[in-house]
C-alpha cells in the first residue's frame, strides 16, 4: 500500500483510525484502499486539514516565522505587545468522494462550496476506472488548541509507543509463548534458587571480609571529607583505616556467620567461619607483604618492613580483629536467621544447557563499575606513587556512592538473567566483583604509561604486589555489595510474587 506523508511547519500530518474500538494515530494517508468483500479499488481525493494553532502574546518582539530551529524573532524599540498564533498540530482526514465531472468543471477559484462530508456508502466513494475523471480537493479549518510550541511533538510520541504496543500486541501466538516462557523462567527455579551454594563457607568468609572493608572506606571517606583526617598527614590516614579495620571485625564476623546459619540452616561451624573471616583477607595482605619484604631485603633496600612493625600489626589483629570478629559470630548465631520464602526441593534441578559461557557475561558486567571509578582511581594512583596530595574526598564519596549503586544493578539485572541457568550465589558476587579485574589491569597500564619514573624489576614487583592487594580488597567489596543486594533482590521477588 502506497502511503502519502505531508509535513507543515515540520509537523507530519496525522490522521485517527478506529481498530476494534481502540483510537490508533499514524501519519500521512493511503493513496488508496480496497474494502473487504470487494474488487474494487477507491482512490483518496478529498482531505480535510484540521491545524492546530496556539495564540501566543509578546512583548516588544514580533514573530516572523517558526521552524525546527526555534522561532525568529525581530526587536523593537517600543513596548507594544505583539501577538500572533503558532502551528503545534496538523490533522488529516482523507476521503473518498464520488463528484460530478460536470459541476466540478464549472467551479472557479474563491468560490464558496459547502464543507464536504466523508461519505460512508461505496456507492458515493470515487472508484477507479479507466476514462473517467477524477477530481482532487481539500478543505482546511483551523483550531485553537491549548497546546504550547515546546510540547507540540508529544503525541507522536505517544504515538509511536502506541504503535510499539501494537506490533507486540501482534505477534503470532508461538513467538508470545516462547517469550512468556522466557520471562517466566525464573518460576522454575522456585526450589533451587536459595539451594546451598558450592564452597558456601568460602562465600559467607568474603561477604564478612568485603563488609569489613566496604565499612572501612565508607567511614575512612566520611571522616576524611569532613576534614577530620588531613590528607597532608598520611600516617593519620593509614593509622585510622588500619584501626577502622580492626575495629570492624565485629559487623564482619556478625554478617558472615548470619548468612552461613541461613544457608546451613543450623549455626554449627559458626566458630571456623569467623577464625577463617578473621585471617582470609589479613592472611593475603600478610603473605603478599612478606614476599614482597624478603624481594626488598635480597636487594638490600631501606624500604623494607622493619620486624618491630610485623611484631605491632600482628599483635594488633590477633588481639584485636580476631576476637572482634569472633565475638561478631557469636551475635551473628543469636541473631534470628534470614527465612527463605519459599522451599529447596531436596532434588536439585537440571540446569538447562547455556547457549553462551556464563563467565563472559560475568566479566563483561564488570566494566560498568569500572566506568565510574577509573577517572579517580588515576589520581589515587597518582597521590600513592607519584607523592602528590589527594584533596577531593567530597567527590571521592560520590563516586564511591555511585560505585554502590552501579554495582547493585549490575548484580540484580545479571542475577535476573540468570535465575533459569541456576544458582545465583557467586554469579551474584562476581558480577560486580569482576570490576577488580580491571582495576588490576588499569594498574598495569598505569605503570607502563603513566609511572615511567619507577625503574627497576623490584620496584615494578612491589608496585605490582600493592596493586594486587588494591584488586582483592576492591573485589571482596563490590562483590559483597553486588551479592547482598540479589540475595534481598531474590528474596523479596520470591516473597511478593505467588507461585503456581
């Protein structure tokens, strides 16, 4: 079918149908049109134009013409009000009418015809034939509307979402199945998708530590943004993260042992998750430290760790962080555990085979977390190792509060994703936790490119080594947020929804 498209004042012409009692807009008309149970072709020669126009009044201005690209106004030097009117819709109307030739011929120009009715019958419609004569006319009435220029342009988007909702609406009855199908995949793993995870202790040990982290930058950014640490002493500022770690240890060993008795079920082995909470990520830090120690002291450096400071940092964590994060375990088994709204089937279910590796989509995810922190993250590195001071803590905290939520809904959409293929529990985690893989890589590009000033195998090797443990810390972080936030995700999907 052969559509005709005008345009006044940029405006397309936009003509109302009726489909099954429903209000449809499109643009432009047919040419032409066959009516059902018929042979007969009927051509479109007679549109009826109905403009919508505003009346705008002014003030020293005078409007001499409108466009796509705003309005041309001229000054004048008096205060005279000017006034005038705006085109901000084009309405068409076409019809088919059958006229007489003869009196067609006999019409002039300016001459006054009544207004033309579209006709309903066939038998007044213009049909086509070879030899006859066929006469085109239009008439235009014009409206005033209480529509402002700036908002002349809504209704065809409306109607282009109607028009979205209609070819949706329109397709065949296998496609809407299958993807009915799709999006409720998730109904199918009503009883596996709080099911124990694998290497659940190992999971509930980096939730405790990426909580314990999480609390230390979020309080260490806080204090520094209001002024209480300086950035010009940074002993006070090492000093107060090491002492807000510490210190802690209490939220990590209480959040980690909550979720492994509301994984387990029970709070046995309570004990092992908050010595492993306590010692998993020190531990890292330490054996990365020492290693690093022994490089400086083979090639006889002055950078190396004095043994005094090993004896302080180990007797600061097993007399303070060990028996914090104990006694958060304790609190964490009196606390009530988290209940499931729905059953684990004690089967587990066959997880259907994936059309792509899971793990791609999983470090895909982690460049959108990346995105909001590399900009900063090249001036932390510049404020460590180039010695230049680090003054913005204000906007450090909102990129770091925009970190929170990039990473929560990167978590929640690929753990929605995902809930047909399986379990959620360390898909949930690495999906913003991936993020650590760039950071590590960013650190690597950093010092080829931007720390040409560090010469020498030991002192890229340490560089390295700090970096590494800036990945781990970054990846239990945004892994814990990314985990937390599916795991209520889920739980509150599953507890709003009835399932069948």
């Amino acid at each position: 079918m052969y559509q005709v498209n005008m345009i006044l004042d940029n405006l397309p012409a936009m003509r109302f149908t009726n489909q099954n009692g429903v209000k449809i807009q499109w643009t432009g008309y047919p040419v032409g049109y066959t009516p059902p149970n018929s042979n007969d072709d009927y051509v479109i020669n007679h549109l009826r134009f109905r403009v919508l126009i505003h009346e705008y009044e002014g003030a020293g201005v005078e409007i001499i013409g409108t466009g796509e690209e705003g309005m041309g106004v001229i000054s004048e030097a008096d205060n005279k009000k000017a006034s005038g009117y705006e085109i901000v819709g084009f309405e068409v109307v076409p019809c088919s009418v059958k006229y007489d030739p003869d009196e067609m011929t006999k019409l002039h120009i300016y001459d006054n015809i009544t207004s033309v009715n579209c006709p309903q019958e066939l038998d007044k419609s213009q049909v086509i034939k070879e030899q006859d004569r066929v006469s085109f006319t239009y008439e235009v009435e014009f409206v005033k509307s209480s529509i402002r220029w700036p908002s002349r342009w809504d209704a065809y988007l409306k109607m282009e979402v109607r028009r979205d909702l209609t070819r949706y609406e329109e397709l065949d009855k296998e496609a809407q199945a299958q993807m009915n199908e799709e999006l409720a995949g998730w109904k199918l793993v009503v009883g596996d998708v709080f099911r124990e995870p694998f290497h659940a202790k190992l999971l509930c040990v980096m939730i405790g530590d990426g909580v314990q982290i999480t609390g230390m930058a979020v309080v260490t950014i806080i204090f520094a943004a209001l002024g209480f640490m300086s950035p010009a002493s940074r002993g006070m500022l090492l000093t107060g993260m090491i002492l807000l770690y510490l210190f802690l240890g209490i939220a990590a060993g209480y959040v980690g042992t909550r979720m492994w008795r509301s994984i387990k079920g029970s709070s046995q082995g309570w004990g092992s998750v908050s010595w492993s909470i306590a010692c998993f990520f020190p531990g890292i830090v330490f054996v990365i430290l020492t290693l690093l120690n022994f490089l400086l002291w083979g090639s006889r450096s002055t950078g190396a760790i004095p043994i005094s400071v090993y004896f302080i940092l180990f007797s600061l964590w097993f007399c303070i962080s060990v028996p914090l994060t104990l006694l958060g375990g304790l609190l964490g088994t009196k606390a009530q555990p988290i209940q499931y709204p729905v059953r684990t089937n004690q089967i587990p279910r066959e997880i259907p085979a994936r059309k792509y590796p899971s793990w791609l989509l999983v470090l895909g995810a982690g460049t959108l977390p990346f995105g909001t922190l590399f900009i900063e993250l090249f001036f932390i590195l510049s404020s460590i190792w180039l010695g230049r001071f680090y003054y913005v803590f204000g906007f450090l905290l909102i990129v770091f509060m925009l970190l929170v939520v990039v990473c929560v809904e990167v978590s929640v959409v690929l753990t929605y994703m995902h809930l047909c293929f399986g379990l959620m529990w360390w898909k949930a985690f690495f999906a913003s936790g991936s993020v650590a893989v760039y950071v590590f890589l960013y650190s690597i590009n950093y010092l080829i490119f931007d720390l040409q000033s560090l010469s020498g195998a030991v002192s890229a090797t340490l560089y390295l080594g700090y970096s590494l443990i800036m990945a781990i810390a970054v990846m239990l972080s945004t892994g814990t947020i990314g985990l937390l936030a599916s795991f209520y995700f889920v739980h509150y999907l599953f507890s709003s929804v009835k399932i069948d």
